[in-house]
C-alpha cells in the first residue's frame, strides 16, 4: 500500500507528528510519499533517531519548489549495526 502525506498546507509545528503518524500506520512494506516545500532532510535525522533501520528513505524529487520522497517501512526494529 502506498500513501501520499502532502504537508505542504499544513502548519509547520504539526507537520512531524502527521508524518510520523502516518508512518506508524504503515506495515512493512508498504511506502509513503511525502509532499514537501522544502528539503525535508531534518525529517531524514529524527526519523534515523527514532525509527532506525525501520525505513528506506528515496528521494522522487528535489526541488527547487517541491520536494517528493517515497519513505517505506521495512518491518525490521532496528539495521543490526547498534547493539
């Protein structure tokens, strides 16, 4: 299953718990493609952070108005390299 998550109209302050919501709803496999104004790399850090080896992070588009990432959750806990 592929969900489209476009926070492009969402306020800024809300637009991290939304992400990180809908990427919790997902089961392994399954991906989401995020809509962004900007280079959405700071999301890139908190999600390595906190949900470690649990994506792959793809980048669709790059700017310079718009940025499309294709986020999937792999169904793994963590990548095996921290323990």
């Amino acid at each position: 299953m592929s969900t489209t998550v476009d926070v492009r109209s969402i306020v800024p302050r809300e637009r991290h718990p939304l992400i990180f919501s809908t990427f919790d709803g997902l089961k392994a496999g399954d991906t989401m493609e995020l809509v962004n104004d900007h280079d959405p790399k700071p999301l890139f850090y908190q999600l390595q952070a906190e949900r470690h080896g649990q994506f792959s992070w793809d980048y669709l588009e790059q700017g310079p108005e718009t940025w499309r990432v294709r986020i999937a959750k792999t169904g793994r806990d963590c990548c095996g390299s921290c323990s």
